[in-house]
C-alpha cells in the first residue's frame, strides 16, 4: 500500500488523524504504519455500532448428566479413541494472556504452581494430554494460539523444555488476530507514533487466527475432523478426551461443552442453555431471578450447568461459520496511547474501547451442542488469582487430591 492509498483509507474511514506524525518517522516507522494501516479493519468499528442487541427467549437444555455418562462410557470411550487412532481429533490451546494478576510478566502458561519443584501450567496440559496419548498410542496435534505480547516467550519456553517431553512436530504456533482499539468517539488510538494501539480480538477469534496462520492447510492435510478447544488456565481439564469426543460423535452433535453442575445458582460461570432454540451461554450477570428460580421435571434448576471454556467443534460446522462476523462486544478498558502531541499516555481510567469476539457466539451459531458434566473435583481447578478463589492457591490443593505432585 502507499502513502495516498493510506491517506485515501483513512479519509474514507474518518481516522485520518492516524498519519498524523508520518513526516516525523523514519523511513522503517513510515513502512510500519502504512503496513498496519493496509492490515486493519476499520469497518470493524461501524460493525460494532449497535450490535449487540436484546437476549433471544431462554430455555433450558438437556445435559448429559454423570450418571448417563457411566451408563454408556466403555462405548463412548471406544468410538472416541477410534477417531483420535485415525488422527481426526486435534486440540487447540488459548494461551494468548499473560500472568499478570498473578504477578508475573511472563506468559500465564509459563507459571509455576510448584511447591517442591517446579510445575507450569503449560506442563501440566501437557501431561493431561499425554494421558490420551498413551491410551490411543497416537500423538495428537496440538495448536496453541498465543498474542503479539507473548510469542516468542512461549515458543522459547517449549523450546527450552523440549516440549515437556511431547513430541515437536505435532505442536503448531500461531498468533491470534489483533483488533483496533478506539476512543470513546470511535477514533482508533495510537500506541507509538508508527504503531496503532492494537489488542486481541476476543477468545471468539481463535479459530479465524488459525485459518489466517496458515494452518488450516495442516488441518486438511492431516484429515483432522474435530478440535477440541480450551484455556490455558485450568490445570486439571482433560482435552482429546476420549470419553467427551465419543458421546459427542455417538450423538451426531456438531459440538460439545465441557460443563460443570453449579454449587449456587449466583456462581460465576456462564450457563449452558437455548436462545430461540440455539445452543447458547448466558453469563452469571445476565440470569434474571426467574431464571435463577426456574426448575427442571425433576424439581432440580433448570438452569444449572456451567461452562468452563472446554468446547468440541466439528470442523467442517466451523468452516461454515467462518464467514459469519461475529457479534463484537465492546469494552471499556485503559488504553495506553499517545496524546495529540504525541505523548505517552498511561491512563488510570478507561479512556477508549477494546473490540472482541467471544466463543460463546460461536456456540450459539452451531446447529446443535451436547452440554457434558463432568466432576469438578478432577477436572476444574482454574487459577484466576494468586489466592482465594480460583487461585494458585486452590489449584495447588485439587492437584493434591487428584494425586499430582507438585
């Protein structure tokens, strides 16, 4: 793109402000910005006007319980693990954050939950998965999205630990996409004077990020059918899970959710349900006292399983919605940026808007979803704090019970 193309976007799109210090660039900085100028969407902002609109009518569905699970899990497991032998099942990794609220300034994944030696989170995943590895006797494709801030870190750390004894090959990187961030006016802001400030662009985007590294090449080329999507957090979760692929293909679902049955109906997790008759989630905010209140045939909440960010996807039902846009919620955040006199800026209060895609959306674009309990106690432990609640701290004692090692 040149410069009078540039100038020619920017117009049209109102954020000719972007060029603003142009002259005063380098001739590297100069090629930086008008690079980013021709990679961004700036009709993404117009897009997110008035997009999010009113819940459609809510309705409970039907989850596969624990105790249907046991009924039939020989079986589930048998189909599961015939798809996962012939390669057709791959898992794909969120580790885009960073450990900061656990005071840490490296990835979240390179975190380290050890009390007698050292334990990441990123390993811990791994060993989980290697479980299915050594029960299929076959290495499963693994993708982890990471972001711009923490790439490299995350590669190197593989690198340095060999992949915590998980075989290279079958590991894929790739970043996630990026997302303008704005003013409150829609203006998008300048990080640097060559650079746009810049933020992943929601949990919602991994799957197009994939497609946009180029991996949907492995993907095809592999004969990989299902991904099996999930967060880096959780340091109990079980992905590739034989049993969870097996129920979803047994019962012709284009996708599954990992779901965890509510200790309160105030608990904050997302819940499980149907939006005019779709497959959807409403977060812990959103549930009215009704829906709180609602009982099921058995006298049990009607509304109550959880998600815990553990999703399976057929591809093919993936590929369908890669065209959809999907809704962008906007978020008041503290952006830093430069000012008009191209000052950085450190704000103490939310000063612009961040843009994202989340994958609840993508649930509810799927034809239809299996809600899959599974027992908390041995498969949720997330750390979202370094203590309390979901911490390191509560972490540390569920692994304990499940007999890990730290």
């Amino acid at each position: 793109m040149t410069y009078q193309e540039a100038e020619k976007k920017c117009k049209e799109a109102g954020q000719l402000h972007l060029l603003k210090f142009y002259e005063e660039l380098d001739d590297e900085g100069k090629h930086r910005l008008i690079k980013e100028i021709e990679l961004t969407d700036f009709d993404m902002i117009k897009r997110a006007d008035g997009q999010e609109q009113e819940r459609g009518k809510i309705t409970p569905i039907k989850a596969m319980t624990r105790e249907e699970i046991w009924e039939n899990e020989d079986q589930y497991r048998k189909v599961g693990l015939e798809a996962i032998r012939k390669g057709e099942v791959a898992a794909v990794l969120l580790a885009g954050g960073m450990g900061t609220r656990l005071g840490s300034d490296n990835p979240k994944g390179m975190y380290d939950i050890g009390i007698t030696k050292e334990v990441y989170i990123f390993q811990r995943l791994i060993e989980n998965l290697m479980d299915v590895v050594r029960a299929a006797d076959r290495y499963i494709h693994l993708f982890i999205m990471t972001s711009d801030k923490n790439h490299e870190t995350t590669m190197d750390f593989f690198e340095e630990k060999e992949c915590f004894g998980y075989k290279r090959e079958y590991i894929h990187f790739f970043k996630q996409d990026m997302a303008p961030a704005t003013d409150f006016d829609g203006k998008i802001l300048l990080e640097k004077k060559d650079k746009l400030a810049t933020s992943p662009n929601g949990n919602g985007g991994w799957f197009g990020s994939l497609y946009n590294s180029g991996l949907d090449f492995c993907i095809h080329e592999e004969g990989i059918k299902w991904l099996n999507v999930f967060a880096v957090d959780n340091v109990l979760q079980r992905m590739a899970d034989p049993v969870f692929v097996g129920a979803t293909i047994a019962g012709e679902y284009v996708s599954g959710s990992k779901v965890i049955r509510k200790v309160t109906p105030e608990e904050k997790v997302g819940t499980i349900c149907l939006e005019d008759g779709r497959p959807s989630i409403v977060e812990y905010y959103e549930l009215t006292d009704e829906l709180k209140d609602a009982k099921d045939e058995k006298g049990e909440p009607a509304y109550n399983f959880g998600v815990i960010l553990n999703y399976l996807f057929r591809v093919d039902a993936l590929e369908q919605i890669l065209t959809s846009p999907l809704t962008l919620h906007v978020v008041d955040k503290k952006i830093p940026c430069i000012n008009e006199e191209g000052q950085e800026v450190h704000p103490e209060t939310p000063n612009g808007h961040k843009y994202e895609t989340l994958i609840l959306d993508m649930v509810h674009l799927m034809e239809n979803n299996l809600p899959f309990e599974i027992e908390r106690e041995k498969e949720f432990a997330p750390i979202k704090n370094k203590t309390g609640v979901d911490s390191v701290e509560s972490a540390r004692e569920l692994c304990k019970k499940n007999g890990i090692q730290l």
